[in-house]
C-alpha cells in the first residue's frame, strides 16, 4: 500500500493537463481516504488537511495547464425526454456562461456507460455527472426506496413540493459518505404499465414477466400483484419486450415513445400508480475540487435547469401520450376510480415492507405533499 506522502509527492511532481490532474486528484483523494480508513492511523483532521492540499495543488495545475474543467454528462434515455433535454440545456448554458472554464460532454441513450455501469464509472470519475432514476440509489441509500412507493404521489405538483420540503432536500446530501453529491430533482412523470394483454385489474397482471429497474421496492410492487419481476437495464427493455423475455413493463409516456415501447406493447394502462423522477449527482470529490465561484454558477446553471425540466416535463409526456394515440400501435386503458382503488390495495402492503429501511416519518412527510389527504 502506497504511504500518503509518497502519493502526493507522486501526484506534486507528474506532469498532467488539466482533466487528467481533475481525475487524478479524485481517484488520489479517493485512494487516500481509504488507507486511511484502512489503517485508521490518521485522524479525520488530518484526512480533510491532505485532501485540501490535493484539492488546491489541483487548482494551482488546472490554472496552470489553461484548459477547461470538463464535465462528462452521461445517460440512458433520448434526447427529446425531460432528462435528455435537460442534460443538452446544461450544456448550453455552461457554454454561454462558463467558456473557456468548463466544457460539458453529454452522452444520451447509453451511448457511453448503461444501467449497472454508470454508476460505478461516476465514483471512479470517468464521468462526472449523471441524472439516475431515482429508483437506482438503493446500494447506496435506503431513504431514497420513498420514491418508489406505489401510488405515494397523487400527482408530479405533489411530487415537487415533497423534493423541495426540508425532507427532499435532505436526501440530496444523503450519499455524501459514500462520494456522491445530488444537485437537484429532476421530474419526468408518473409511470404506466404496458402489456400485450389488457390490464384492468390486478389479477390481470399474474403471472406475467414484467421488467423493472434495478429496485427492490418495485421488486417487491410486482411481487405483490403476482407477477413476475425481472430487473433489466433500460437499453434492453426493447428487445426483451420484443423478443418476449419479458411481456410488460412499466414508464412514463415520454419513454415509452421514445423508445419505441409502444410498438411491440398492445396495451398501455393509464395507472399513474409510480413515479419516475431522477437525481442529478456528481462525484463528491471532483464537485469539491471545482474552484468555488465556477461551482457557484454550475449550481445556479443547474437550479435554473432543474426549474425548466421540472416545469416542462409533464406536458412534454402529455405531448407524447397524444404521439402513442396518433400511431394507433398501441391502445390506452384509462380504469375506473374503482379499478385503480384494486391496484392501490394490491400494492398498498409493500409500503408497510420497506417503512423499517425508509423511516415512517419520511413517508409520512411524503403523504403531507398531496394536496388532498386520504
Ligand atoms: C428506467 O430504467 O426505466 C429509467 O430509469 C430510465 C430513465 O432514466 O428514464
């Protein structure tokens, strides 16, 4: 094991351009906490004392080397969904605001890293910035299961003013431990199930594969109604649709047209019964590094882009819903008060499930953002 010292005098005298001292200084930073986790032989003064030293040898490079920080953006999904346009608005406001200082790279429809990878290539920092779905955190935080709870939300107003109560807010730190810093909420919409059958009440949904993201609360949503959970990544749903591995699944509109869903599903069923909404997040260490008025006006970049995604994002599935309707592929199911109260009972136990690992309190503050209380 590399000795502290010798890793920063191996840092201090290798000569880099500016993105590879960015990199080295995280995954140094990274390396340092933990030997000294490991060997537990300094205490947390002098950890935060070498990090700053990195941190601002980091600076004093990165002015040195004259180059712009550069921030990889990497996702999943299109470029005309509420996260895709998102991402493409950050990049243009960081090039009118911030050029010559940073340069952001965004990379759509898995084309960098899929679902499973981009995670750990963030903590690596081999992208700096993603926008998970909410229902992808769970290695990292339980609390964050809240998101996934079926029929929690009455609607995405409901869902806004939870992410901006105290409660929200507090989740954005809540990975911070473990290397991972969330900036802001952003919302695509309530989800839908799909099948090639009709789905009008719970039993119709027994024994079918459906696919889910990688989260045990949907997992266990599935379960309940049972089905048959299968946990694929998004850039495979298609072809497991296609080819039958699976035979539902479930999304808001603006993914379900973008990715073509509705073409190999017969049925949508207007459930509104979860939510799909994501975090934007970057490495901790590499945020950190960032000299402070550049971060400041990333932030505010990104609080007025959250404001924009936020705002749109409703009516842009709307717009898409009306897309799926027009191409007659595929038919929409709207259920009775009646037949949507069979799912809400069906599923209703999973939320007693997870209470333990989520908190009561954070559910219950979650219920209080509906307008109405049941
Ligand atoms: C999914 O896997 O269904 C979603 O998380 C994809 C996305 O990012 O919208």
């Amino acid at each position: 094991m590399l000795k502290n010292r010798d890793l920063v005098h191996k840092f201090i005298t290798k000569r880099f351009t500016s993105d590879r001292v960015f990199r080295y200084v995280v995954a140094t930073t990274d390396r340092l906490k933990h030997n000294i986790e490991d060997t537990t032989m300094l205490k947390s003064t002098l950890k935060k004392a070498v990090s700053a030293m990195i941190i601002s040898a980091a600076f004093s490079f990165s002015a040195w080397a004259n180059e712009p920080i550069v921030i990889k953006f990497s996702h999943v999904v299109a470029n005309e969904t509420p996260k895709g346009q998102g991402a493409l608005m950050f990049q243009k406001l960081v090039e009118e605001r911030l050029a010559g200082k940073v340069k952001v790279e965004v990379y759509p429809n898995s084309s960098l890293y899929g679902d499973g990878k981009e995670m750990e290539a963030l903590l690596l920092n081999n992208v700096q910035m993603l926008a998970p779905s909410l229902a992808k955190f769970d290695k990292y935080t339980k609390k964050i299961q809240i998101f996934d709870l079926p029929f929690l939300f009455d609607d995405i107003e409901a869902v806004q003013r939870f992410e901006q109560s105290e409660a929200g807010k507090s989740l954005l730190k809540s990975m911070e431990e473990k290397g991972i810093t969330g900036l802001g909420y952003w919302n695509n919409d309530l989800k839908q199930l799909s099948a090639n059958k009709e789905l009008r009440e719970p039993r119709d949904a027994r024994g079918l594969k459906f696919r889910v993201q990688n989260s045990e609360v949907l997992d266990a949503q599935f379960k309940a109604l049972k089905a048959v959970p299968r946990k694929m990544a998004f850039g495979e749903m298609y072809q497991g649709l296609q080819t039958g591995v699976v035979n539902g699944a479930e999304n808001p509109y603006s993914n379900i047209y973008s990715q073509k869903i509705h073409e190999v599903q017969k049925f949508i069923t207007e459930s509104n019964h979860g939510l799909l909404s994501y975090m934007v997040i970057v490495n901790t260490n590499f945020w950190n590094s960032i000299p402070e008025d550049i971060r400041a006006e990333l932030s505010k970049i990104l609080d007025e882009v959250s404001v924009e995604v936020n705002k749109k994002s409703h009516d842009l599935n709307l717009a898409d819903k009306q897309k799926i309707i027009d191409s007659k592929a595929s038919t929409i199911i709207t259920l009775t008060p009646e037949q949507r109260e069979k799912w809400r009972d069906a599923v209703r136990p999973v939320w007693k499930q997870f209470e333990g690992e989520i908190g009561a309190d954070l559910i219950q503050a979650a219920e209080a953002s509906n307008k109405k209380m049941r």
